[in-house]
C-alpha cells in the first residue's frame, strides 16, 4: 500500500459505509467530474508536469473579458450566528423581504490581465494531503534515519514509539506495544474500539496541534459544525466524519481560519515551483480577481449565473444551479397560500388572508424552500458539482464561501455565498465580512495560481 495513503488513514477515519449523494446530470440535477476528482491530489506525486496539472485544476477569465455586476449585499458573519446585514437592516436575517441592495454595481471595464484560478474549491482530500505532507516532514526532522514502514507495508514499532512520544495527546492512554505490532493494526483497534464507545475518533487522540507550517497550526477546528447549527445541539455528525472520512474527500474543505488557507497556498507554492522549475506563486485571490472569474462571460454564452435574469437559481428544468437556500417560485408560493386557506378553513379562522402581513411575520416560511429542488441547501456538495460558468468554474456561487486577501481591518471579505445563504446575496459585487481569525463551516477557499517573472 502506498505509504502516504497509510498516513492519510491514520490522520482520518476508518471505512464507514457512508454514501455522499450524487445526481444524474441529464436529467438536471449536479454533475460530477470523475476525471478531475481522480487527478485531485498532490502534484508532486501524480501530475507528470506544471501544463497537465494547470489543464485539469484551473479555470481562466482572459485579459480583455467584459467585467461588470450588478450590484450586491454586503453582510457579516460572526461565530456561531446566521447571517446577518452590515448595513441598513445590520442584525437582521437575509430574506428577501428586507433586502436592500447596498453595493453600487460596477461600470464595466476590461480586464487588464488574465487570471489563473482554480476551477474548484480547495477539497478535503487536498487538504489533508498538505497536513499529511507537513506531518511527515516533521517526524523527519525529528529522526531522520527513522524508517516509516516495513517489508510488508506496515508502519514500523519505531514510528509507532516516536509518534506516540510527539504526538499523542497528553492524557491519552499510551496503547501497549508488543514486539512485531504494527501502528496500522494498534491504532485500528482504537478506533474500532472508540467507535463502539462513542467515543472520539481518531484524530481526536493525536495532539493535531502540533502539525504546524512555519508556526501556523493547519488542522482546521471540526467543531466549528457543533457551534455554527443550532439545530444539531452541539452534536453535528459531521464534526465527527465531514474531515476525514473518505466519504467527505471530494468535499470543499472548511473550519480554516485565513492564515491556514494561506499556509495551504504557500506549501502548494513550492510544490508547483518544484514540478516546472520556475516560480509559481498561489495566493487567495484579491476581491476584484475574484470578481472577474465570478463575473467573466463569453460572448456567444447565455449564462444561468446571473441573479437579475435568474432569481431563482434554477435551470430550464426547475433544478437548482448551484447549492444554496433557494426562493419558492410563484407557483410554490401558490402552492403555499391555498395549503395555508385551507389550513385556516379547517381550524375555523374564516378571516381573509392578509399574504402582506404573513409574510413579514413569517418571511422564512413564507419565502424560502429550504430543501430546494434537489433536498440540499443544509450542507456543502462535492467541489465539481453543478455546472461550471464560462471561465470553467465549478460552485462559484454559494456551496461555500470563499476567502480572499482583500481586508478591511482585521475583517477578511469571502465572497459567493455559501450553501446557507439565499439567491440574492450570490451576485459576484455581494461580499461578506468575517474576522480573518475565525473558522466556520460557511467558508472554503479557490486560489489564484500565478507565474512569477
């Protein structure tokens, strides 16, 4: 077995029978890029040169290109809290019957340069594949004769004895090694056992805070799941399999704060300069290159990713374009009204309806289908879902947010909404305000792949 595989199941989970949804795409519903999912993964490892792994990962928006929105929202969000304005309405939920459109719209300009951007959302199997990369880098440094497995693919007692003497977390119960004992077959049965228990997995036994990058702890906080969702009590079951389970590997990564991302971006840096011999800068991008990939269309194309032609965030065929909380259509809040008559008829209330004053009392009920077409909306879909726009991006629009370098003060400006937001605030001149310390499950990241000269 290849050996980085052995730690990438060390630092995640077990297999557990977990099947992540997947639609058909002819009938409407997301897509799948099973070729750029499998070529996902360190480029050091698997891409034979710096072209083949810019074809299968980037997406472009041309020096030239029209560049132009039309207008957005601007709002915050705070730890633990659901969206709210930063402007005229600032602490009310975003809904459409309070929605002031509080960023003017750009006048449209060229874009003066091209801009190299990937075509989805860091996932987590990319994610890890860095953690894994710094972590065995560390246990080098800390004996670089160690050998990390044997003959027959096992992690050796040496590796076992140094990971436990550095990484296992204080208070956890040293297991007994026997001579022969592989950590394959020793940790295995912790978590088999933790399982049972229900207990913490995993990686909640190693000291994760320990695998740093030039000083940055990048393992992201799971329990961001736990404190962003009132609904799951403190008990999301993603804090516990969103990470690290196989399942998941497709999935945009999220609970990182900014300096986390950047670290991503840095140590991706040295991997592509390594493979092309010249030097390749990744970076989050600025707001305004976010912006063009967001914003750029071809001239022949009749692009569903735009608000102010479709409202609704739905294709011909009535199936959500992208994953986020989504509007009733007239025919729903039709629908809603006669179910709501009827309701009234039923329980003896005889009174007219007044859709004005339900609305206002109610404007979740009354105005969002949280399932959506396709039941989504309540968590992240997998990062090549739904279609790609015209610069061959794929979940620019809502899934989750994702960070960029722009800042006002110590608030860092995500952009594109995320799967818990609404279809008004997916405009590309939208932007929300985090604190660039903060980690949420709202947020992932898209870098910007640059060749310096």
């Amino acid at each position: 077995m290849n050996f980085r595989l052995l730690v990438f199941q060390m630092l995640g989970f077990m297999s557990i029978p977990l099947v992540a949804q997947k639609y058909d795409p002819v009938d409407g519903g997301f897509e799948t890029r099973e070729r750029k999912i499998q070529a996902q993964t360190n480029p050091r490892l698997q891409r034979k040169n710096l072209e083949e792994w810019m074809e299968v990962n980037l997406g472009y928006a041309p020096t030239g290109g029209l560049i132009q929105h039309n207008g957005g929202y601007a709002y915050t969000w705070l730890q633990g809290y659901t969206v709210v304005w930063k402007g005229p309405n600032e602490g009310q939920r975003i809904i459409k019957s309070n929605v002031p459109k509080d960023i003017e719209p750009l006048k449209p300009y060229t874009a003066p340069k091209c801009v190299c951007i990937f075509n989805h959302e860091v996932s987590n199997k990319e994610y890890l594949d860095f953690v894994t990369d710094v972590f065995l880098e560390k246990m080098r440094v800390l004996n670089p004769k160690l050998t990390f497995i044997d003959k027959k693919g096992n992690f050796t007692d040496s590796f076992l004895q140094s990971l436990v003497k550095h990484f296992l977390k204080p208070g956890v119960a040293v297991p007994k090694i026997k001579t022969g004992s592989s950590l394959g077959r020793v940790l295995i049965q912790d978590v088999k056992d933790s399982i049972t228990q229900k207990e913490n997995l995993l990686h909640e036994l190693l000291d994760l805070t320990k695998i740093t990058f030039d000083g940055t702890r990048i393992f992201p906080d799971v329990t961001g799941w736990n404190s962003n969702f009132s609904w799951s009590g403190g008990h999301d079951p993603m804090a516990l399999y969103y990470l690290c389970h196989p399942s998941y590997g497709d999935y945009p990564i999220c609970n990182l704060r900014q300096s986390q991302a950047m670290a991503y971006c840095q140590w991706l840096s040295a991997q592509l300069s390594a493979l092309s011999g010249e030097e390749i800068v990744v970076s989050l991008p600025t707001e305004t290159e976010w912006i063009q990939a967001a914003s750029y269309e071809r001239e022949d194309s009749k692009s569903y990713y735009k608000p102010s032609v479709n409202p609704y965030w739905r294709n011909a065929k009535g199936v959500d374009i992208a994953n986020q909380v989504v509007y009733k259509t007239p025919e729903q809040l039709k629908k809603y009204q006669d179910w709501l008559m009827r309701k009234n008829k039923l329980e003896g209330d005889s009174t007219a309806v007044d859709w004005d004053s339900i609305s206002r009392a109610d404007p979740a009920a009354y105005y969002l289908d949280y399932l959506g077409a396709a039941g989504l909306g309540s968590y992240p879909t997998p990062v090549f879902s739904y279609w790609p726009n015209d610069a061959g991006c794929y979940n620019i629009f809502g899934n989750v947010a994702e960070m960029t370098s722009t800042m006002e003060g110590e608030m860092m400006v995500v952009k594109g909404g995320s799967f818990r937001d609404v279809g008004d605030v997916l405009f590309p001149g939208s932007r929300a305000l985090v604190y660039s310390g903060e980690s949420m499950p709202l947020v992932g990241f898209r870098p910007v792949v640059k060749l310096r000269y």
